[in-house]
C-alpha cells in the first residue's frame, strides 16, 4: 500500500534521527487509574509533516502498561508491553513503527507520560490534564487523552510470553 | 441458571450469524449485479451516513469504538468526520485533500504527510459508495455474494497490500439499494467493521461543508440532513 510506505519512510526518517530530548521539563502531578483503558489521539510531526495516531493503553498495577499505536483506519502500527519493572516487550511492530524505535521512543514516551519517569530525562509538557506535548530533537508528539476507563484489563494483556497478535 | 443462560444465547447468535453467512450465494458472473449497483447509486447526488467504526482486536474483549458522519456529494466530495470520542475531519475531492484535529476547543489544519496517498485512499471509499466498484477494478478483484444481504467482496491484487488487507466486504441491502457495513479484514483474523446508519439521500449542504479551509460545523450540516428524506 503506498500510503503505508510512504508514511513508514518519513517516520523511518524520524526514527533515524530522533536522537535526544531538547530539554528536561518540570513536571506537574498526574494522575491515572491503575487499572484501566486510556484511549489517545495524538499528532506526531516529523519534518514538518504530521501523521494522526490513535493510542489504546492498558494499565495494571501489577502487570504494567500495554500501548497498541493505530492509524486512522484501525491497523495497528506499534504494540508494546512495559512491564512494572520496566522490562520493555516490543509485541508488535510495522515498517512505519520499527522495533528498535518503539523499545527506544515509544515505550520512553509511553513512561514520561503515564509512568514514573517523569523525574527523568522527559521532554514533555502538560498543557493541561488530559493533553501532553512531547518535544524531542527529530519529532513532536501532541497527545490527547480522549477516554478513560477505569477497571482491571485482562491479565494476557501483561504476559509478555503469550503468543504475540 | 443466569450462567447458562448467556452463553446459550451467544451461542445463538452465533449460529444465526453463522446461518446468514452460509445462506450467501456466489454469483458466478458478478458484472450485472455491478451494473445494476451503479445504475441504481448514479442517482444520487448527495448522501448524508452516520456510522460506528469497530476495530477488533484479539487483545481486547470488546471492540474499540469510534463515531462519526461520513457525506458524499457528486461528482467528487467526499468529508469524513469523526465525532467520538475524539473530533477529526478528513475532506477530499479529485484535486485536494485537508485534514483537521481539534484540539482544545479549536480546529487545526494538519500539514499532511502524504496527501496524494490520502487523496487516493477517499477516492475508493468515494468511488465504493457511488456503486462504481467496477472503477476498482485495477487494484481490486472483485466478487459478489448474494443472500440476505448482498456482499461485494474485493481482495487487493498486490500481495504487499494484501500482507495487510486480506479483503474488503461491502455489505449491502439485498437490493443493492444502500450500504450497511464494510468490513476490512486482515491477514491474522483481525478486522474493522463500519457500520452505517440513518442514511439521507439528496442532501442539500450547507455551503462550506467540504470547504478544506474552514468547513462548516458539523451540527449545521446535520440540521441541513434532518431536512432530507
């Protein structure tokens, strides 16, 4: 499909380049459940050019955060799993979201917003409780929390030696 | 006696879907169900659908749900626009296309990434609705089912896409006369459904509604639709 190539090989371009934060932001408390669905809708901005993503993230206080990425249309572009240790299980990848570039910047971003990395090295600012900017070298990422559903998600949600989607 | 009673009802359900499927018959020469499709689509110079997008996911036990409005006038505007639980608006013709976000309160045109590939991709779904699946014949191979609904299925010729669609059904009246859901199947059983609802035909729109500057808000354009028939 040529709208998928074209739009791996900008984001392949971000990924390449995306190299590190500009700056280290103060952060604002956040709060979220620690079970639950949060359902995003984020513009990612990569050399001037911006791409919509649908984000779909399961939380569990014991077994961590699950992040399926998805473009408009519903295929899934990135799926991954950190654990509560902070082990990060890369469950599915695409040409426009690859492997090493979910381990390195999604899962970072997923922690900076929804983890406890906020006292790290994130460069991400809270426009307001629902709407975050992520502000890295190569890229932007303007996310929106759009629904929150607290409530237990499904333990195989957490495993990360199930049979990958 | 609450336990069993669900699963037997789902298991019902099941069957009667399984029922409906299996009731579909091939047709072996799909060209004049097409034609006629066509014939009766060429008519309409403007449709107003709302709809529900499902994406099902093996993960999760329940589908991700999103709503929106999809409007068609002739010969070649074509605005999709999601309305829940976030607000986007995808607006296409045959030279252009425009995508806005809102974003606290406010509506921001998107530097597309690749339009002419996004321009492509609302050129099918306009050309599907219009009945012109004939049209899609260079990319798609095309057949038709019939039986309580009539499904036309189209299955990409290119094996890279197909890595990634397996196939597109367009679930229509038995009557050709409108269209229910499409579903897009993919390679590991997953899928998006669409499911469409209170269609109105001939449609005056507002002035601006496909307008790629600044179109007009969709409640003006859906107090235009309740007006139609």
């Amino acid at each position: 499909m040529r709208l998928n190539r074209s739009l791996l090989f900008v984001l392949l371009l971000a990924a390449g380049c995306a190299t590190r934060p500009k700056e280290t932001l103060p952060q604002t408390p956040r709060s979220f459940p620690a079970d639950g669905l949060i359902t995003q809708r984020a513009v990612l901005t990569a050399r001037g050019r911006q791409f919509t993503l649908n984000g779909y993230l399961s939380l569990s206080a014991t077994g961590g955060k699950r992040l399926i990425i998805t473009e408009n249309f519903g295929n899934v572009l990135a799926d991954v799993l950190v654990k509560s240790d902070g082990a990060v299980h890369v469950m599915r990848s695409s040409q426009a979201f690859r492997q090493k570039w979910i381990e390195r910047y999604v899962a970072a971003d997923l922690e900076c917003i929804f983890g406890d990395a906020a006292e790290g090295n994130c460069p991400v600012r809270m426009i307001s409780p629902t709407h975050f900017v992520i502000d890295r070298f190569w890229y932007d990422l303007d996310l929106q929390i759009v629904e929150i559903k607290p409530g237990p998600q499904p333990s195989t949600m957490f495993d990360a030696t199930a049979v990958k989607p | 006696m609450k336990k069993l009673v669900v699963p037997l009802a789902m298991i019902s359900l099941a069957a009667l879907a399984v029922a409906a499927d299996s009731a579909l018959q091939p047709v072996s020469n799909p060209g004049p169900i097409l034609d006629d499709l066509q014939r009766k689509m060429s008519s309409l110079r403007s449709v107003h659908l709302e709809f529900t997008q499902e994406r099902h996911l093996k993960l999760f036990t329940e589908p991700l749900k999103s709503e929106g409005v999809m409007l068609m006038e002739r010969p070649n505007q074509i605005r999709w626009e999601t309305t829940a639980p976030y607000q986007s608006i995808l607006l296409g013709n045959d030279k252009s296309v425009a995508q806005f976000e809102r974003t606290d309160g406010q509506w921001k045109k998107l530097k597309l990434g690749f339009p002419e590939m996004l321009k492509r991709v609302m050129e099918q779904m306009s050309l599907m609705h219009q009945g012109k699946v004939d049209a899609l014949t260079r990319d798609f191979t095309v057949s038709v089912a019939t039986g309580a609904v009539a499904v036309v299925t189209l299955v990409p010729k290119d094996k890279s896409v197909r890595e990634m669609l397996a196939s597109l059904e367009i679930r229509m009246q038995p009557d050709l006369s409108a269209t229910r859901e499409v579903v897009m199947n993919e390679p590991s059983g997953e899928f998006t459904k669409i499911i469409f609802r209170r269609e109105r035909r001939d449609v005056k729109f507002p002035p601006g509604t496909f307008d790629q500057t600044k179109p007009t808000d969709i409640a003006a354009v859906k107090a235009a639709a309740g007006n139609a028939p």
